[in-house]
C-alpha cells in the first residue's frame, strides 16, 4: 500500500493512498515506510485528531523528532538551528513582542540590516508569518528548531513558566 504526500487546505501535511510515495518517504523511516499497519494508524489518528501527520507520527513512536525536523528542512530548504547553544542578543530578542512569541511558538534569533532571522517549529503556518513582517517591518527569514528545545528557550529568555506559555497563547485574540 503507498501513499501520497499533500498539503491539505490549511497547508498541513497529509498522506493519501497513492501508486507513488516518493515525495512522502521523506517523512518515513524505511521501516514505516515499510510497515502499512503504522502508516494506517497514523494516518487513522490525523484524520481523528486533526493533528499533523509528522506530530502524530513522533507522538506514535515511528519516527524521532530529530527525523522529521531534518525531513521538513530538507523539504522547505531551511536550514535548522540548535537554540539550546546560541546566544541572542536581548535588543534582538525585543524585535518580537512576547505574546507574539508564545502566540506563534517563533523566536527572533538574528538581525541582519532589514531581515529578521525566526526559529520555528512549524514552518507550515506560512500567514503567521506575514504578521511577523506586519509588526516588525523587516523581511523575515526562518529557520527551523526542535519543538522541545524552542519552548525551552522562550522559558528561559522571556522568563515565562510553562503553564502560562498556554494561557498567553490562549489569549492571542488581544494581540
């Protein structure tokens, strides 16, 4: 059984049967690629949940984080940064508005005359960044980041405990 790899009308990865899986092979291991039984579960849940297929994948166990990071780079020709050893200066880390930070889970990382360097997880919400470029009045060029290591270092950098990264997302009409 292959699949096919498609960006659905919110321009989130999806899979659906397909003869050719090349294009979603990036974002499978050769074991499940292989195993159709996990590639249906997966599949089954995303459809269930809503979630993304590369999310419900890891959660599932069938590939690694680090996996699909690399795929999505790879995918998009972003290059992927390790925020858990870079040092941001703080006038760059005030270019973003905290609520902005946690609302798009994004990272200023690097300024560069009138571009804005951006770590993300999750490159596929494309229109939140064109709010970026509303508010800052700089190009903005992404970068890609572990999830875990991203929300990691919005802690650490905008002092904010785990919990209240939700309640300020959750509150992202004020914006």
């Amino acid at each position: 059984m292959d699949y096919r790899f498609y960006y659905n009308e919110r321009q989130l990865p999806c899979a659906a049967l397909s003869m050719d899986h090349e294009a979603f092979g990036l974002w499978l291991t050769d074991d499940l690629s292989d195993n159709s039984e996990q590639l249906d579960e997966a599949i089954e849940t995303q459809a269930r949940t809503g979630e993304r297929l590369d999310r419900v994948l890891v959660r599932l166990g069938y590939v690694r984080s680090h996996e699909v990071l690399s795929a999505i780079g790879q995918q998009f020709a972003m290059p992927i940064v390790d925020l858990s050893t870079r040092e941001v200066p703080r006038e760059v880390l005030e270019l973003l508005p905290p609520r902005l930070v946690f609302k798009q889970q994004c990272v200023p990382i690097e300024r560069s005359g009138d571009t804005l360097r951006v770590a993300t997880c999750d490159p596929f919400e494309l229109t939140a960044f064109d709010e970026l470029r509303l508010i800052t009045d700089m190009d903005i060029e992404l970068v890609l980041a572990d999830e875990t290591d991203l929300r990691k270092f919005i802690r650490s950098h905008y002092g904010v405990a785990g919990d209240t990264l939700e309640a300020l997302a959750a509150g992202q009409d004020d914006l």
